[in-house]
C-alpha cells in the first residue's frame, strides 16, 4: 500500500464472517467442517490489520439470532469459540492486541464466561490494535441494553431525563472507547447486516463480497481497504464542503 493509501484506511473495520456452511456444502465437507476452516482466517487478517495501523477490528462470530440454530451447530461454535480464545492469547501478547468480548453473557456457560473475561483482563494493558469478537450479540440487544442502563442511572440520581440525547445514549453502548465503525465487510454473498453494530456503523462504508468466509484472503481485504480509500465521506455535508475543508487543511 502506499502512503497516501495508508492514512485513509479505516480506523475501525468490522466484518461480519458469512459462508461457512455453504463453504463446507460446496466442497463436501462434514457438518461443522466449514466453521473451523472459518476460525482459522481470522489469524491472518488479524494479523495484517495490526500490520497496516488499523486500530480496531471487530468481527461477528455468533449472533443473538444464531441461539436458533441446530443444537449440534451451536454447541460446536461455542467449542470453536473457546478454542478460538485459547489460541489468540498468546497471538495477542506477541502483537501487542488486546482482546475485547461484547454480546449477552447471560446465555453463556459459565466456563466460557470466566474465559472471556480472563482473556479481557490478561490483554488488558496491550495498545497497538482492539481486536472485539461479538459473542451472542445484537444490535437491538446492544441498544435496548444500553435504554436499559440509562434507565437505571435515572431511577439512581445519576442521569436527568433532559440530558438524554445522542452523545449521552453513545456512552452506553458496546465499544464506545473505540472509534466508530468506517468500513463494514460482509463476506458470503448477502446484503444485509443482520443485526451487526446498527448504532457503531451508523456512518461505515459498506463492502459486499460473494467470497466466503473461509475464502476470504488478505488480498482481498487490502481490495477493500482500497475501495473505502476511493470513497468520499460527507457525513450529511456536500461534496463542496468536503473539497472546501480539503483545501483549508
């Protein structure tokens, strides 16, 4: 990449990692096959994403909805999640990562729970990227959580009513430390984002790709990264004001 690339890649990617069943379908593999050939790309993009200065990565590895799936699937991607946590600890501590968990815990075993928060308070201190993985989570979940606690800070004497409003509400939900979300890639060929950080991406870059998951290579991921470097973000101004500000900078 060059350098002009560089200072436009996006400060916070999140991907939501689609096709693992279908990857498994296409090229007859066992049931499950295709979700851990999925764990096993994370690390490289990980690992580039630290290397080209993203600060932040956060990727959806089982969503609120995915509680409906076959119990066999589920109890297999909670197994797979444990692995995953087991083998990016010692991947963090070598790239300096600090790992970060968001979704309902409530629903989780409680061996997977203490995992993930030995896994949080271990990477804790490490700064040179946030890798967040989405564990039981949902975007409604994540806003009606984040009601939830205004509420209680108000009952509490902590929160007026009248100061309720967007930047307030902002402090309440998963990731708010972080920068918002700039480019969102989902893999497998849908276009939708299923419930994936509706108020963090509330302004990201979309990018769609037919590649599935466990397909999904670096190369592609620096395509995308170039593509968001092409676009212009407004953020509700013209593109006058943008050339504008452009200029004055």
């Amino acid at each position: 990449m060059t350098s002009q690339e560089e200072q436009l890649l996006p400060q916070h990617v999140a991907i939501i990692m689609d096709g693992n069943n279908r990857f498994a379908q296409k090229n007859q593999m066992q049931k499950g096959d295709g979700h851990r050939e999925g764990k096993n790309i994370l690390d490289p993009i990980v690992e580039h994403c630290k290397h080209v200065g993203v600060k932040a990565l956060t990727v959806f590895a089982f969503s609120s909805e995915n509680w409906n799936r076959p119990q066999y699937e589920v109890d297999l991607l909670m197994k797979l999640l444990e692995e995953t946590i087991h083998e990016q600890l010692p991947r963090m501590e070598k790239f300096n990562i600090a790992l970060r968990f968001i979704g309902d815990r409530s629903r989780l075993s409680d061996h997977l729970s203490d995992l993930m928060e030995y896994a949080e308070q271990k990477t804790s201190a490490f700064d040179s990227m946030t890798l967040t993985i989405a564990i039981s989570y949902g975007g409604m979940w994540d806003m009606a959580h984040a009601a939830k606690c205004i509420a209680q800070d108000v009952l509490a004497g902590k929160v007026q009513t009248n100061h309720i409003n967007v930047d307030l509400f902002d402090k309440y939900v998963s990731l708010n430390d972080l920068p918002a979300v700039d480019l969102l890639i989902r893999t497998g060929g849908d276009y939708r984002l299923s419930n994936f950080l509706l108020w963090q991406a509330a302004y990201a870059e979309l990018y769609f790709t037919e590649t599935l998951w466990p397909e999904f290579k670096v190369e592609e991921l620096d395509y995308a990264f170039r593509v968001f470097s092409g676009r212009e973000r407004r953020f509700g101004k013209t593109t006058e004001q943008i050339q504008q500000a452009k200029i004055e900078n």
